[in-house]
C-alpha cells in the first residue's frame, strides 16, 4: 500500500503537470485538476503510440515524460494558482476512507484472466521491443495493443512495475466526485475495485464515459469532451458512440464547428495506422477493409475469430454450427435463457427502454442524441457479438441517470458499505473461489501488501524453436514472459489449423505446416502438458 501510494501520487504530479503544458498548447480554458490530469494522459498516449512505432517503451521514454511531468508541474507551483485545488474546499473524513479502500485493495494480486493472457503480454511486448509488424500472427490479442496499454507500458519501468494504474485512475475519479460535487458517482466505486488489481482497459473506458455524460449535462467546453471521448475510443472501439453523440448533440445544438473534427482525425488515423501495422485491419478484430497485407492473420485464424465472438454471444453454451442453425426466434429465445448471464442481456433492452423515457419525457435534445448514439451501438452489437460485457458503459450511463439526484448521506453509506464488502472478500477469497471462475486467482491478504502490491508466483517459460521462430512458452498463463511468448492455447490452436507464425521482413506472418514441422509442434506441446509446473 505504501508504494502504491508514492507511486499514485507520482502520477497525480506527473499527468497534471503535463495537462497544464497541453492545455496551454492547444489554448483549453479549464480550471479543473481532474480534466487537466486526463488531457496530460491523452496527450501522453498520443506521443508514446508514436513513439512505439520506431522504439520500445522502455526506462528512456519514461524518463522523458517524468522530467517534462516534473517541470510542467514545477511550472505550475511557481505561477501559485490554486484554483486547480478548489477541490481540497470538498474532501472530507469519508475522501480519506475511500482512498485508503482503494489502495487496499488495488494491492492484491491480480485475478482477471485477461491480465495474464492479454494485458501483461502486450505491456511486456510494448516495453521490450514496441510495436512489431503483424504481431497478431503471433498471438492474436496482442494485435489489439489498447492505447490504455501502451500508456501503462511507459510508466512500468519505473514509476508503475506492478502494472496498478487503475488504482491512481480510480483515486482521480474519486478527486472528480469531490471536485464537482456529483456524489451519485460514488456508488460506482465498490464496482471499479475489481478492476484496479490490473490494467483492465474497461475501467478508464467506464470512468471516461461517465465524466462526459456529467460534463456534457453541465455543458462544459465540447472541445475537451471530444478530446476525452475520441481518447475512450481508442481504448476501447466500442465506444465509438461517445465522440458521436458529442458530434451529434452539438450539431442538434448548432454549435457544431468542423475544427472539433481535428482530434478526431488526429487520433482516428494514428489509431488505423496502429492496427494496419499490428493487425493487418483498420479496427481490432474485424477483418473487414481487406487491404491484402501479407502480414495479416491466416483466414484460418480470423474465422476462428469470429466465430469465438459468436458463441461468446451465447455465453458459450452452444457450438457454432448450433447457432447457425437457430431461426430468428430461437436465436432471442437461447439469448435469454443462457443462465444468469441472460439477466444482462435482458439489461440491454431494458436500458433502451429507459433512455426512450428520458427521451420523449424530458423533451431534450441531448436526451435524444443519447439514445441515437445508444441504439446506434445496440444494432452493432447484435450483429457482431452481442455480448453483454459490450453494454456495462451504458449500464453505467442509465443508471447515472436515473439516481443522479441521490443525496450525498445515501451515496456514501452505500458505497462505503459496498466496498467494504468488496475489500473483504478480496481478503478473504474462500467465499467466493469455489463460485467464481475469477476467484481462483485470488491469494487473500499478506501482511507485505501493505508495504508493495502482491503479484501472483508463475511458472517459468520453457523456449523451443520451430523453423525460424525461437519463442518462450508456458503451460500455464504468460504473464511477465519475456517477448515473444506463445501460449499452449495458441500452440494447439495453430495445431488444430496447421498453420504457425514466422518470423517475416522484421515481423510476423503465418504460413501452414510442413508435415516435419505438425511433427515438431505436436512434440513441443507434450513436452508443454507434460511439464511440473
């Protein structure tokens, strides 16, 4: 906890600092410590997405960005204006309970299964060599490489090794409910505790969403909120209807001007740029706008792809070839009778309905531009994989604004007693490891955390070689295994297609097996399975 102080602390200067030197820039009038903090993240993403195309992320990049965090904050202190900090005039006995929850428990060791087979090996690859041409070939998700995820990359050779930088984006959100007062926004704490053990891309995409909605019903400078959005976007693509609905609501307002489109396409293209070099596709993991790359994933691969994102529709429940042969009306009925999940799905529709309300109730034209925007992504969602995990933001946005005139008395019990609920089953797993797929990662508490956040003890990587790809892999989850690192899931994935990936003009491509190499494969996943951990 200790460090994870310092080092939530060392971001806060770092990223306000940086934000003061932007705004200056690009001329933004804003007083507010929390939207100058996000403007030195975005800004700070921009140029390291840049940067990893030619270099790696590693100790000199972060270097680069502390000293010009430092001096931008130095910048400030010497110019004395405290108006940043009115917020201090807000923080009470219940602020300083609240960070200590956070930092309790961001310091348990991480649980989700994404961080170990998608997170850390995309921060492992940015850190050691940067972005590599067609290194979806490789691992597939690797090919996404999050904005989120490279922003944790610079700051994890120094400032952040044990990778919590939810937990100071959490503390910031917890400084934004103070600085504007909006106390409904806590409730949605004991919720993004279970995403500060990593670097989910999930949280800040929630956070974001949320800080727009609020700004945009206190009609705040459009300009910033587009910046903010437009960053959301590139985190996660799904929410694309958050820029929309700042586009659309200003154009209904008729305050539209085109300059707005100028971070649009600034961060559009190098977000396009990103994916064609990575993944062979302007958008992750969509495999449409075919530009014939030779370094794009095998159509074996990409249709295996989609197909996952398919069943994951159903939870998983049926096999492919089943839903293929669903009719329209049995595809709704299995879509809400797949188990406890079926209760989200339902949400989906639910959350539709209530935005209607809102709409044609208030007579609103952001009202309106919402539920465009919301509909607009309900369609996309059906048709591509209609997933309730790609509906929690506007979860999170409805019931923001059913409750949004709840008391401050209220919103604090209830967040304080929910996180305390969830700090202590952190601390005490066992009620929930046999329950919980997510459980089974969950250490419980030691007496260290409160010096250093825990992290989970793995196995170590074993290395073969097949044809000109020498590579690291383990039977178990990657985590910190040096780059490149295959999984055994992937191994027998690229067995079951024939097909494995190669080393190709300083980049992966993928090409079938000989029959001497589904020999050598077949050999190097028993000496896998086979394995003590």
């Amino acid at each position: 906890m200790l460090l994870l102080l310092i080092y939530t602390i060392g971001l806060l200067m770092l990223n306000f600092g940086i934000g003061l030197i932007i705004n200056n820039v690009l001329k933004i009038q804003n007083q507010s410590f929390v939207l100058s903090s996000f403007m030195g993240i975005l800004s700070i993403t921009f140029l390291q997405t840049t940067i990893a195309f030619f270099f790696p992320l590693n100790i000199y990049v972060e270097s680069f960005f502390l000293i010009a965090g430092l001096a931008g904050f130095l910048i400030f202190l010497k110019k004395k204006d405290i108006s940043y900090f009115d917020f201090r005039k807000n923080i009470n006995f219940w602020f300083g309970v609240f960070v200590v929850i956070i930092l309790f428990v961001g310091s348990f060791s991480p649980f989700l299964y994404d961080h170990y087979s998608y997170y850390v090996p995309t921060i492992t690859m940015l850190k050691e060599v940067g972005f590599v041409k067609g290194v979806s070939n490789l691992d597939l998700l690797l090919g996404q490489s999050s904005f989120w995820h490279i922003y944790q990359a610079g700051f994890s050779n120094i400032l952040d090794g044990f990778l919590r930088i939810n937990s100071y984006l959490l503390i910031l959100f917890l400084i934004y409910v103070y600085e504007r007062k909006q106390w409904i926004l806590l409730i949605f704490i004991p919720f993004f505790l279970i995403f500060i053990q990593q670097p989910s891309p999930d949280l800040p995409t929630f956070i974001i969403a949320l800080i727009v909605i609020n700004e945009l019903l206190n009609n705040a400078d459009r300009k910033l909120l587009l910046y903010l959005s437009i960053f959301a976007f590139c985190i996660k693509p799904i929410l694309f209807w958050l820029p929309l609905l700042i586009v659309l609501e200003s154009i209904l307002k008729r305050n539209f001007k085109f300059q707005m489109l100028i971070p649009v396409l600034a961060f559009g293209v190098l977000f396009i740029i990103k994916n064609l070099w990575l993944f062979g596709f302007p958008i992750f993991p969509v495999s449409f706008i075919d530009f014939n790359f030779p370094w794009k994933p095998s159509q074996e691969i990409l249709t295996y792809s989609s197909q996952i994102g398919l069943m994951k529709s159903y939870d998983m429940h049926y096999s492919y070839q089943q839903i293929l042969n669903f009719n329209f009306f049995e595809k709704i009925y299995h879509w809400f009778t797949i188990g406890f999940k079926s209760v989200l799905n339902l949400g989906i529709i639910l959350s539709v309905l209530i935005l209607r309300f809102f709409a044609f109730n208030k007579k609103d034209r952001f009202y309106t531009s919402l539920l465009v925007c919301i509909l607009i992504k309900f369609v996309l969602i059906v048709i591509f994989s209609a997933q309730y995990r790609f509906f929690i933001d506007a979860y999170l946005v409805v019931l923001f604004l059913i409750f949004k005139n709840i008391s401050e008395e209220k919103s604090v019990f209830l967040s304080v007693f929910f996180s305390i609920l969830i700090a202590v089953i952190f601390a005490f797993p066992s009620f929930i490891k046999d329950k919980f797929y997510m459980g089974k990662w969950m250490s419980g508490f030691h007496l260290s955390q409160l010096i250093k956040p825990a992290e989970s003890q793995l196995e170590p990587p074993k290395t073969y070689q097949l044809a000109n790809l020498k590579f690291n892999a383990t039977k178990g989850l990657i985590n910190k295994t040096p780059f490149p690192a295959v999984s055994l899931y992937w191994l027998k994935t690229y067995q079951y297609y024939n097909v494995f990936p190669q080393i190709s003009d300083n980049g992966f491509i993928q090409r079938k097996l000989t029959e001497k190499e589904k020999t050598q494969l077949r050999e190097i996943i028993n000496d896998l399975e086979n394995s003590k951990p």
